[in-house]
C-alpha cells in the first residue's frame, strides 16, 4: 500500500470512536499485479472499497444501537468495513466478505489501529457457491445493489448463508434496485419492508435512499 496515498479519520457513534483508514480519494488505484484486473475490477472502479460512502454511514449508524447479542452476523460487500469495526468493538460476532483482493489488507489493519483482534474475512463473488463462510442470524450490507445481475446474485447468496430464523438490513442509496431484491426476498420466504433512515444529521447531504429490511 506504499504507493497509495491514504486518509485517516475518526467516526463518532455516541461514545465509541472507531478509526478508520481508508483511501485519500476515488482516483487513488495501485494494482501492480494485476490481481483485481484478474476479477475483472478496473482501474476505475478499483478505489470504490477504498472510502467511506453515505450508505455505509447510515447503516452504521443504524446497527449501533440495534440488539446483535447472540447473533452470528454478516457484512456483505463490506468494502472499508465501518459496520464491522463497530461491531467488534461492541463485542459482537461479526465476519465480513468482500470481492476486491485489497479489503482484508485495510480491515486488518484497521482492526488493529482499533485496538482489536483480528477480524473474520473471506474474500468472494456472491455468485459463488463454494465459500466456507456457513450460516448466520443476521447479513448486512449498503450500497450493494450496483447492477440489475446482482439482485439475483445476492438474494441467492443470502439465501445461502441464512438460517431459517434471519433478520436482513441492507442501505441502499436509491439505484432504483430495491423493489427488483424485495420481490425476490419475498420468493424466498422472507417478509420485506422498507423505511427512510431516521437522524442523518451527519451526513453533509440529504441521503435520499433506504433502510431494507426482510425477516424470515
């Protein structure tokens, strides 16, 4: 990560402060191996897990006083991993998944600055059907839902790695996917909801997407 300028910032949720390394900017990119081309991640879309976006913000924000006691959780698509950081920091039971071959080395390293051991990482595809990751009460994620492909692929990856009794809360910032990944949830057995984030105060604009919620 040498050739790759970075950030540091402090996020505030109430009494706890979790640090967080991120990128400095979206145009930072540093693949000298080819590993993410290899995935098909391009030089453009490479520093998206690199920084902090609204959508994690909220759900964030959201998770922080929600009841995780006694719950295996998932964060999918997790990028810079801000629920996660939180999460273990509460103590609770947490692992997190994303695609880019970059996101355990920062979520380690930011588990670390954090005071914190390490966290539980598996690097995959949702369409993949051969991850080791097993079963969990509750999988979150925000700002998943970039292309019409992945509403199957990720109503099927969840579907995977759901217990018969899971709670799903996924942040999306309004790409126009949310009814698409309800309807397919509802198929699935899951009952749906959808509601606007409360108290987005920290947040420098109006954050016009929503809280997705499916219970099963």
């Amino acid at each position: 990560m040498t050739k790759l300028r970075l950030c540091y910032q402090t996020v505030e949720f109430g009494k706890i402060d979790v640090h967080v390394c991120t990128l400095r900017n979206k145009q930072e990119f540093h693949d000298p191996t080819g590993a993410a081309e290899k995935l098909g991640i391009s030089s453009a879309t490479w520093p998206l897990f690199g920084v902090i976006w609204p959508s994690s913000l909220v759900l964030a924000h959201f998770i922080c006083d929600y009841d995780t006691s006694h719950k295996r959780i998932l964060e999918i698509g997790c990028g810079m991993a801000l629920s996660s950081l939180l999460l273990t920091k509460q103590h609770a039971d947490i692992t997190a998944t994303d695609y880019h071959p970059e996101a355990n080395t920062f979520l380690q390293r930011n588990a670390l600055i954090n005071d914190a051991d390490s966290i539980a990482f598996e690097q995959t595809d949702w369409a993949d059907d051969s991850d080791e990751l097993g079963l969990f009460d509750m999988i979150i994620g925000s700002d998943v839902l970039y292309e019409d492909t992945h509403v199957e692929e990720i109503a099927s990856f969840i579907q995977r790695h759901s217990q018969p009794h899971c709670e799903v809360i996924l942040v999306d910032p309004g790409r126009g996917r949310k009814t698409k990944l309800s309807k397919r949830m509802e198929a699935l057995g899951f009952a749906s909801s959808h509601e606007k984030p409360a108290h987005t105060d920290y947040l420098e604009q109006e954050f016009k997407g929503h809280l997705l919620r499916f219970v099963r």
